[in-house]
C-alpha cells in the first residue's frame, strides 16, 4: 500500500504500508530510513517486522517520492514534525530509525511522548560538532552525475561493503540519461551540516520509553556516544554488533532480527 500525507507546510510525504501478517500483535511499526535513503530500503526489514505489527516507512522530505512545499535543506525540527504529523494520521508507534531516521526517532519521542510507545535507533550520535561533511562530499563529487545501469551503482558505492552499493541502488531512478541519485548529494550533505554544528542531547535525556540502541562496529560516529546515550535514557539497551559497518541492518541481518525481535517481545504496553 501507497499512500501521501500532506503535512502542515504543504509537504506531501510518502507513506509505504508494508501491512502484517496473520496473529501479528495490534501494533504499529514505522521505519524512518537515514541519509539518501528511502522507504524501499527498508524491504527486507518490513517482511519479518509484519510479524510484530502493521508496518509502515516514510520517505523523508527531499527523499525518495516526498516532495517538499520549499527548497532544502531543512532543520531536524522540520522532520520531526513531518513524522509526528505521520503518526497523527497512523495513530501511536514504534519508531525504527537508522542513521538519520535514529536521529528523528529520537527527537519524536522527545518531542510527543504520547506518539511513541518504544524505540530502536540505528548507529547514530547525537553530537558531531566540529566535524564537517567535506570528505563525504568529495567522495560523491568523484562519481559521475548519471549511472549507465543499477550495476553500475552498486558497483560505484559498493566498495568497502557491498551492502552500501545496494542500499544506494534502491535510490536511483531512471531518465533517459541514466540513473540518478534521488537525493542530490549537495543536498544530503547540507542537511548532514546542521548536525555538525549543534549538538541533541537534550532530546537525548527527554525519552522516556523503552528504547534499544544498535552500534555497529566499524563505524564514524563517536564510539562513546551511545554508551552515554543508554546511560540517559531510563530505559534503555545498548549493544554493540560485531562485523558490521553503518549499515548494521543489512551487514547482520540475523543479529538484527534477533535483537530486535527479543525487544519488540518485551517492550509491548
């Protein structure tokens, strides 16, 4: 299922309903994806989580079939009220969010308490100040504009992990100069500017609900961070997955069905 909600800035932002399976608990699930991505990224995830309630991921404004009312980019305050008016429409839920999509999952919770009833937040830290996205943008700058196939993309973004390449594989579309990024990567990286610049740990210390944080191994936040971040949040786990890289989900598929699976069992209200 497809569906738009428009928020109260004129925004229209994509809803995809991945639905449930058959004696799934009355739950709601939304998946909040991180940087570039989108809602599809998310695909693989939404199957096993439709055993643990109705399932939905958004595309964020500026990302994947979102189409915001002004031009880019945007405070995180702007997201966060897109998915607090999304769970308005879908009435309270579990957040998942990776990256980015951890970030809003947070500040949501924050923010409308009333709307979250349990978090998992991907690898991300909510204090990067001081550093800048000048290597990441150099990097894209060295790939070309147009991608002649989905090979090509997977090809060009899948080095070290393979996992990367597929992840930017599924937010490409076609013209008739070839594929192209959704998200142009001057925007991505002036939306990741702002985090550079200010810190979140206010938001932080104001969830309440239980809460799981997945690190990855081989990561770039700071490593210390969400050791101190399970220490705020009263209700919180953190652990650490071997092996993996920023994308933790799909690095270690198993380790993260398991891990959220134990939390989703145990963390009902």
């Amino acid at each position: 299922m497809r569906d738009v909600v428009t928020v109260s800035d004129g925004s229209r932002i994509a809803l995809r309903g991945y639905g449930a399976t058959d004696g799934a608990p009355d739950r709601t699930i939304l998946l909040l994806h991180g940087l570039m991505g989108r809602a599809s990224t998310w695909y693989r995830t939404a199957r096993w989580l439709a055993d643990h309630g109705t399932v939905y991921a958004i595309d964020a404004r500026g990302h994947g079939d979102s189409a915001a009312s002004t031009p880019g980019p945007w405070p995180t305050e702007r997201f966060v009220a897109d998915v607090v008016e999304v769970l308005e429409y879908l009435g309270p839920a579990v957040l998942i969010g990776h990256s980015m999509g951890g970030l809003h999952a947070w500040e949501t919770a924050a923010a409308r308490p009333d709307l979250v009833d349990a978090l998992v937040v991907e690898d991300m830290a909510p204090d990067h100040r001081g550093r800048t996205a000048a290597p990441w943008v150099a990097w894209f700058d060295a790939m070309p504009e147009t991608f002649d196939s989905l090979a090509a993309v997977r090809d060009a973004f899948g080095w070290p992990r393979p996992t990367v390449g597929d992840y930017l594989a599924e937010c490409v579309r076609e013209g008739p100069d070839g594929y192209r990024l959704l998200t142009p990567h001057a925007l991505a990286a002036a939306i990741a500017g702002e985090w550079g610049e200010r810190d979140f740990w206010t938001g932080v210390a104001a969830v309440r609900c239980p809460t799981l944080l997945l690190q990855a191994e081989d990561t770039a936040i700071a490593s210390e961070q969400m050791t101190d971040m399970a220490r705020l949040i009263p209700q919180a786990r953190h652990v650490k997955v071997p092996g993996t890289g920023h994308l933790l989900h799909d690095d270690a598929p198993d380790r993260y069905r398991e891990l959220v699976t134990e939390f989703l069992t145990g963390s009902t209200r």
